[in-house]
C-alpha cells in the first residue's frame, strides 16, 4: 500500500452509515476512530500525539484536512449525492428523529422548500463544497464562493483514492477496493436509509427550485466529480466488472444472516432500553 492511514470523510446523508462497518472489518478497534460531532473533532486535534498515531483509519463527519493530525501518508475516500436528492433526504431524516438538532423547525410545520432556503444550516447551503474545501459552518449560508468549489476539486484531484458517487454504490465501493489495494471482497448492508421520502424527479418544483438555489456549487462540483468518477472507472473497467460479480456473490451470501444479526441486535438494544427504564 502506499498509505498509511485511509480518511473517509463522510458526507451527511451520502450512504456513509453503509460504508462504515465495511471498513471497520478491517482495521481492529484501537486504530480506528469514529467521528460523528463537532466536539469529538476538536477533542481529536487536542488529544496527545502518541494517542493520533495508533490511529490509522479516520473516518465520519468533518471538513478535509484531518491528515495534518495523522503520523504518515494518508489517502481520503469520499460518497457525493446529487444535491436534490441529499437535501431531500436530510429533510426526511430530520422529520423522523426529535432528537436532532433540526427537528423542532421541522416539527412546527416548516416544509421542504424553506427547509433547504432559510439558512438553517451550512449542510444544506453547499454542504459537500463546504466539507471538501476544508470548511463546515463557519462560513455563513450564502458565502460559499468559487474559490471554494475550486478547493473542493483540488484536494479531490491531489488527495483521495475515490471520490465516488452514492447513486453508483457498488461501483464506487469496488473502486475503492482496486485504488487501495484491498485484498479482500467488501460486502454490506444497506444502513440508515432514508424511508418514505420522494426521488429528486418526484419533488416540488418550487421546493427542488430552492435546493438549487441554496446549493449552486454543490451540483456543479456533483456533475464534475461524476465525469471525473467515469473516466477512473473506464480506465480499470475489466477489474471494475470482475471485482461487481465478487461483490454480488459476497453480498448474496452475508446478507441473510448479516440482516438476522442486525435485527437480533436491535431487539436487544430495545430490552436493554426498557430495562434501564424500569424504577428499581
């Protein structure tokens, strides 16, 4: 390999939470680490640097440029999702879980057009410019420029072994198994998916307007990185094809009692639940 550390810098709502546990069967449990909010990031940089050199697979939500932290070569991995259909699934997502931060906007009836032109969040103004030229909320929503767009494509260029797509999962995952050199058939199930939401064809015309006006430089750099994407996997498209027919057979093969294992651990996760619930 010439790596030592893989950063997957997962895109909200880009079929991440799927990736994850693929790359976890990997790598054991002291040399990875999870990042999943703002404060865990920053207790990361903080942390002593004997603790950020154990670590060799970074991965979760958080802007380009974590391998400044990192001891040795590091190589990023990415999902993209069409704006539309990301924005739209965050909104959905939102709706269904109270515990989120947006949800209260969401609760008192705001619909998906306001939703994604309000200003709520830098996630739904150009969100994946934002995490791939290094930056998050700390620019306001409306200030994202082409200077950033043109950072984003940079560090794709100079920095990642895949920049892949969420809609070409399959070949974007195999992608990744040829760039880095895997030696090993990746399998999944599919996670943390989106219910009952439209497909970016069935939206609001008014609500798809405003998702394309708050997020201008994310569907260039999505249409951008797909021909980008095009191109690699023509380049290796014989392996592309062979390693597609591992990874269905590999899938038909674990997803029966990888779906088992899945249910028997929720089902425990909610007796655990009620039992702590329970006054002593």
């Amino acid at each position: 390999m010439d790596y030592d550390n893989l950063i997957f810098l997962h895109i909200p709502k880009a079929a991440g939470s799927t990736l994850h546990p693929v790359l976890e069967r990997h790598y054991s449990k002291r040399n990875y680490l999870t990042i999943s909010l703002p404060e865990q990031l920053e207790a990361f940089k903080q942390s002593p640097e004997a603790e950020r050199h154990r670590i060799h697979l970074l991965k979760g939500h958080m802007p380009f440029g974590m391998h400044e932290y990192l001891t040795g070569r590091s190589r990023y991995i990415t999902l993209l999702r069409h704006p539309a259909e990301r924005v739209v699934s965050h909104y959905y997502y939102v709706k269904r879980r109270p515990g989120h931060y947006l949800h209260h906007h969401v609760a008192a009836g705001m619909n998906l057009a306001e939703f994604a032109s309000v200003g709520l969040s830098g996630e739904m103004d150009n969100g994946q410019v934002r995490l791939l030229s290094g930056h998050d909320q700390d620019i306001p929503c409306g200030a994202c420029t082409r200077d950033l767009l043109d950072t984003a494509k940079s560090n794709i260029e100079d920095h990642f072994a895949v920049a892949g797509l969420t809609e070409r999962f399959d070949e974007s995952l195999v992608m990744m198994a040829i760039e880095l050199g895997w030696n090993w058939t990746p399998y999944y199930l599919n996670r943390n998916v989106t219910q009952d939401k439209p497909v970016a064809k069935q939206i609001d015309p008014v609500a798809l307007k405003a998702i394309e006006q708050a997020n201008p430089l994310d569907f260039e750099l999505y249409d951008w990185a797909g021909q980008r994407f095009q191109i690699q996997l023509a380049r290796r498209q014989p392996e592309v094809d062979a390693r597609i027919a591992q990874l269905n057979r590999a899938n038909r093969l674990y997803r029966p009692w990888g779906s088992l294992a899945d249910t028997l651990k929720r089902n425990l996760k909610s007796r655990l639940a009620a039992c702590a619930s329970v006054p002593a």
